[in-house]
C-alpha cells in the first residue's frame, strides 16, 4: 500500500473521531495513529536485528532466493527472505543495489529504485569442467 494512502486514512479517522466525539474522539485517534506507528517501528527494528546478526552479505541458496523476487518487493519484505544485510554495490542515478551470495558462489544483485525492487539477477558461478 503507498504510504500517502495511510496518511489519508489516519487523516480522515482523526477528522471524523473529532467531528464524532468532539476532542476525546480526537485524542483516541491520534493515540491509534502512534500506537500503528510504533507497530511498524518495532517491525521494523526486529528485522534489522534479525538481518545485522548473520554475515553480511550471505544466503543459504542464492538460486532459490532469485526464484522468490519479484519486482516492487521493499528492503523490508526483502530481509527476512535473506536473513542478512546485503553488500552495497556501485549503482547508476539514484538507485541502490546490493548483493547476496551463497558457499557454492552463486550470487544475486538486486537494484532498488525509490525503496522498491526493480531489477534482481542471479550471477553463476563458473563451473570447473571434469
């Protein structure tokens, strides 16, 4: 959900709580809006420290982590399905691009535009000929 939309809504709760109920209609309002803001706040927390606490930049399987991306994914939804911070990368313009890589050495390389994935790859790892 775009965050201008959960604007509007807290918005149009405290306009019509007060409308309602006069400045106590108010106050409960405005204490939901903190409430659902220290929520995501904590949220958001917990999977940083989830993620800061593995080695940076590793994933168990770098193939079955491509195979779950999809464009539009935040950084938010997209920690947890790594469990690790990724390696920052050189990216063009205005986007963010970081890396994940398992023991086999394949990798991934996703790119990030205004906060939303918008490129993923998966580089190989050059196999050895027998």
């Amino acid at each position: 959900m775009d965050a201008r939309w959960g604007w509007a809504l807290a918005a149009a709760l405290l306009g019509l709580a007060s409308w309602e109920w006069g400045w106590r209609g108010g106050v409960l309002a405005l204490s939901v809006v903190v409430f659902w803001l220290l929520l995501q706040f904590s949220r958001s927390l917990r999977v940083l420290r989830q993620a800061g606490g593995a080695p940076k930049g590793r994933v168990p399987n770098a193939v079955m982590l491509h195979s779950r991306l999809r464009p539009g994914l935040t950084l938010m939804q997209l920690l947890p399905m790594t469990g690790s911070l990724g390696e920052p990368q050189p990216a063009e313009g205005g986007d963010e691009a970081f890396a994940w890589s398992d023991d086999g050495g394949d990798r991934v390389v996703v790119v990030l535009r205004g906060g939303k994935l918008v490129e993923s790859r998966l580089e190989r790892a050059l196999q050895n000929p027998s």
